[in-house]
C-alpha cells in the first residue's frame, strides 16, 4: 500500500491546476477553489479521485468526480479528525440566579460573552450540552444556530 493511500477519505481543496490531466485542467476556471473529499488514489499513487462537494448542476457535464494531482490539492484533516468544537461548562451568579454557560476551553469568558468561573466541584472539566441544567439560553441559541467560531 503506497503512502497515498492514506489520503483517501481526506478532504482537499482544488487550489491550482498546472499538473492535473488535460481532461482535469479544461475546467480549471470552474473547478479551482471547489472542496471535495479524496476517494480513491489513482495513476500509481500520482494523482487523487476526487468527488467534489457542490451540486452537480454547478460543475462542468454534471460530474462530481475528477482526477487531480496532489500538486494541485491542499488536503485537509482526515474526516473524523476535527470533532465539533466542544465547551466546557462555566457558570455566573447574577442576582443569586445561577447559570451555566458555553466556554471555548482555555477560556474565562461565555460564548455568549459573559464573564463565566470553574465549576466548584469539577473546574472546567464538564462538558457542555443543551441538556446541561440552568443552561444559559443565549450560549444555547448561539450553539444551535451555529455562528460561533471554533475555539
Ligand atoms: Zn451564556
């Protein structure tokens, strides 16, 4: 097994043109700046089957899938590799009314930005999630929509 192929399954990002094959490169202006994930490795290792993520209706002849060299992809973390981003659970008293909030870890601040402490009993070692008791509503509603940015 060639060390390609441990690539497959990686997410890659079209960003030049200049050593994909000729069929490849006839869409450069369409397919340069398109993200696909890596499906199988092709030409002895040399170039990469890649099944890009836009609509059919958006690439050329409706085709999903292309050959591009490596040379003309930036490869991204294997799927799997980046979880989604996890917060940890901090709270803030406020006119005795307690609340536990989302906090990017390595952080003191809410992603709602309310300036937020450890936990007592566990620090900043418990996991946030909707269903956390008291769960402050704004850290809720910016984790559901989905606009915070990865800590
Ligand atoms: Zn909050």
């Amino acid at each position: 097994m060639s060390k390609a192929w441990s690539r497959v399954g990686c997410q890659a990002t079209i960003v030049r043109m200049d050593h994909s094959p000729a069929s490849t490169c006839a869409h450069r202006s369409k397919l340069i700046g398109c993200e696909g994930l890596v499906v199988a490795v092709l030409r002895n290792g040399g170039a990469a089957l890649l099944r890009l993520d836009n609509n059919e209706y958006d690439l050329p002849h409706g085709v999903r899938r292309w050959v591009v060299a490596w040379d003309d992809l930036e490869l991204h973390k294997p799927v799997g590799a980046s979880k989604p981003p996890a917060y940890v659970v901090g709270f803030s008293k406020k006119r005795r009314v307690l609340k536990y909030h989302a906090v990017a870890p390595g952080t003191k601040v809410a992603i709602c930005s309310a300036p937020v402490k450890p936990l007592p009993f566990c620090g900043w070692s418990l996991a946030f999630s909707p269903t956390t008791p008291r769960a402050c509503s704004e850290c809720l509603a910016l984790l559901t929509e989905g606009t915070v940015p990865a800590p």
